[in-house]
C-alpha cells in the first residue's frame, strides 16, 4: 500500500538552519530515502517552498483566491514522501527512521493513498 509521509515542522526554525546544518540534515534523509529507494519503496518527494511562496484557493460558491497558507499553525507543512509499505506498522518504522534523521521537533502525519488517475500512465500517455 502507498502511503503520504507529510513532513511538518516549524518553518522559522527549519528556514534559521545555516547552510551546513541543512545539509547535514539533509544528507541524514538521504540515506533513508536511499535505503527505500535500493528496496523499490520510494515514490515521488519534495521539499515545499516557504508558506509565504503559498497561495490558497477557497472553495466556496464563488472561490477566494487568498495569499498564503490556509491556516496560521505553529508548524507547516515542509515537504511530503510517498513510499510503498505493507501496512502502516511498516509505513510508521519509515516515519520513524525520518525523524531519527531530521533530529527537529516536527512531526510526520501518515495518510495511505488513493489515485484518481494513474500518473505514471498519464505521464507516458497524456490525453489529447
């Protein structure tokens, strides 16, 4: 089963990181990533820009285009995985493995997946 991995942390602490530190930082999540992706259990990544790069769309009988994030919260969303686990026992010991790896005070929400369109077939065959 595919799971979502959203990565949550405080933006003005994870964006304060000096150069060094976030490459360190990052090079601890690689070689998690790395592990998962040597297994075939790893799927598409990303690190999210800041929330003031955000822009919200409010739905609603006319949608509001809003600058920013939807909410204020302490923490924000930095960033996502999709890896492939048997169950979530196995999805939570990846979370697990993340936050060994990022050593911030975050927290990683667990979601499984559900498609509304194949995007690996869409990617190799897009509609006309």
């Amino acid at each position: 089963m595919l799971y979502a991995v959203l990565c949550y942390d405080r933006e003005d602490v994870v964006g304060a990181w000096s150069k060094e530190e976030d490459e360190a930082v990052m090079g601890r999540l690689m070689a998690v990533q790395d592990k998962l992706a040597a297994q075939g259990r790893i799927g598409p990544v990303a690190r999210l820009l800041p929330t003031t790069a955000a822009t919200t769309v409010r739905k609603g009988k006319d949608a509001m285009v809003l600058d920013g994030p939807f909410a204020e919260t302490k923490e924000q969303l930095l960033g996502f995985y999709i890896i492939d686990a048997d169950d979530l026992e196995g999805a939570v010991a990846v979370a697990q493995d993340l936050a060994k790896a990022s050593g911030s005070h975050g927290s990683y929400e667990l979601r499984p997946v559900g498609f509304f369109h194949d995007w690996k077939a869409l990617k190799e065959s897009p509609p006309a």
